[in-house]
C-alpha cells in the first residue's frame, strides 16, 4: 500500500469514527422512535464500514 493509499484510508477511517460517535449520541437523545431506529441503523452502517477499511490495514 503506499503512502497517499494509506492517508486515504486512515482518512476514510477518521470519518467512520466521527459519523458513528455521532449517530450513537443523537439515536440516544431521540424521542421519536422511528428516527430514533433508522438513526441507530446508521450508526451499525458506520460501525461495519469502519471495520471494513480497518481490515485493509
């Protein structure tokens, strides 16, 4: 992997961690439970993202 592949995925990887510690913290504070579930689906879409560029390390 070279250098700007490895920037890019350890960018990628920053992003998934700030779009999951976001939905976690906003599914929480939701009353409506509707949103309050898609929000949550999110925050599993982010998680397994965030698992998938970490495996490319």
């Amino acid at each position: 992997m070279t250098s700007k592949e490895l920037l890019y995925v350890e960018d990628a990887l920053a992003h998934e961690n700030i779009m999951k510690t976001c939905s976690k913290k906003t599914s929480s504070k939701l009353t409506d439970i509707t949103l309050s579930s898609y929000v949550k689906e999110l925050e599993e879409k982010h998680t397994e993202l965030f698992d998938n560029f970490l495996n490319l390390l």
